[in-house]
C-alpha cells in the first residue's frame, strides 16, 4: 500500500514538473539579422518593385505567387515588347492573372 501512495505521488509531481515546464515562457533570444548579399540593396518596408527594372530573381522573391517561370516570362515579355507602360500590362504575360496582379498591386510600380 505504501508503495502505491509513493509512486501515486512521484507521478503527480513529475506531471505538475512537466506542466509547469510547457506552461512557462519561452526565453527570448535576440533576433540576428541575416547579412545581405553583396551587390543587393536592402529590401525597405514599403519598397515597391519595378517592374522595368527589376530582374527575374527579385521579382521571384519580393512577388507572392510568382515562381521562377513566371518571372523569368515578366523579364522575357519586357525583353520582346519593350518596358511596361503600365501595372495592368502585366497580364499581357502568360501565366498572370487578375488574381495575382491583385495580389502584388501594392508592390508594384512602373519607372
């Protein structure tokens, strides 16, 4: 009897040890920031990107929904027709769509 009130009370608190491990907060670690590649400037909050200027692996990052096919078309398409006129001229490129400009509308911008 004594041993199974011993190891009814090694269990309560290595169950009360373990719920208060869980429950407690995190430490904070301070965040680093990862370097930048040479020759890349810093991407700004805010930033737009341009879509006359920008090349296909920017576009690829900074653009939800643009993969590496879709941006190296947008690059393509500026290289075959000449620069962008204008943000809705980017559904003349295969694989965009109204959904996709909407998405990025924001981010882009035409120098």
């Amino acid at each position: 009897m004594r041993t199974g009130y011993f190891y009814s009370l090694i269990f309560a608190l290595l169950t009360s040890a373990s719920i208060a491990a869980i429950a407690a907060p995190a430490a904070k670690h301070e965040s680093v920031a990862a370097p930048q590649a040479v020759g890349q400037p810093a991407k700004t909050q805010g930033a737009k990107v341009d879509l006359n200027g920008a090349d296909a692996t920017t576009l690829q990052r900074e653009l939800s929904g643009i993969g590496k096919g879709k941006a190296e078309a947008i690059v393509a398409y500026r290289e075959d027709n000449g620069p962008f006129s204008s943000v809705e001229e980017l559904l003349e490129v295969k694989g965009i769509g109204k959904a996709i400009l909407d998405r990025n509308r924001e981010k882009l911008e035409v120098n």
